[in-house]
C-alpha cells in the first residue's frame, strides 16, 4: 500500500474549509492540519498558492495542489472514499479540477463559509 500523505493542510480561518477538513478527518483521512499550524517553508509549501488551493504534502515531499490533492489524501479512507480519489485523481482529473477552482472561489457562500472565506 501507498504511503499515507504527509499532510492536506486547510484554512483554519475559513469556515467551510474547516467543516470539510473535519468531514475528512471523520473518515479516516490522516494528516489532515491546519495551514495556520505548521511551518509552510519546511514543508516546501508555496504560501500564496496555498491561499488559492489547498496543498497536499506527500510521503516522499511532493507538494500537489487543489483537486489533486484533495484525491491524494481520499486514497487513505474508506474503500468508497478511496474509489473516489483514484477517479480525482485519474479518469476524472480534469472535471474534477474544474469543479474545485468552482468551489474555491465560491466557498464564502457555501455552507460554514464567511467573509474569512473569500480569496484574495
């Protein structure tokens, strides 16, 4: 089996960031952090894109952002969450990506979103 991901580091300061983090934590996703809660530069963790994308910290040190992310750290749920990663993350890359950079700048009003939430 793959190694898990190092970390899938989340806006703390963004409410529906936080509520989706948590969600994934619930079903066994492991390190799941807060941006606010490590330090970006040893992590090799670009901070502007993490503004925009949420970055993924892999085993070996990749950092890869967003929708790729996202299916990289599914890859350590359950067995549905799994299957849905590995779509993320192969045949469905590219809707995937799309609906992210959707979600992403319309999380302000998604549930759990606020102001905090906006992009810059």
């Amino acid at each position: 089996m793959a190694e898990p991901v190092e970390a899938l580091l989340y806006d703390a300061d963004c409410g529906f960031c936080a509520r989706s983090a948590s969600w994934l934590s619930r079903q066994g996703v492991p390190g799941v952090r807060s941006l606010q809660s490590v330090d970006l530069p040893a992590l090799s963790v670009d901070a502007a894109r993490a503004a925009r994308e949420i970055p993924a910290v892999l085993a070996d040190g990749r950092v890869v952002y967003g929708a790729r992310a996202i299916g990289e750290a599914m890859r350590f749920g359950p067995p549905w969450l799994r299957a849905a990663g590995w779509l993320m993350r192969g045949p469905l890359a590219w809707p995937a990506a799309l609906v992210y950079r959707v979600v992403a700048r319309f999380r302000h009003r998604l549930p759990g979103g606020t102001g905090e939430c906006r992009l810059p």
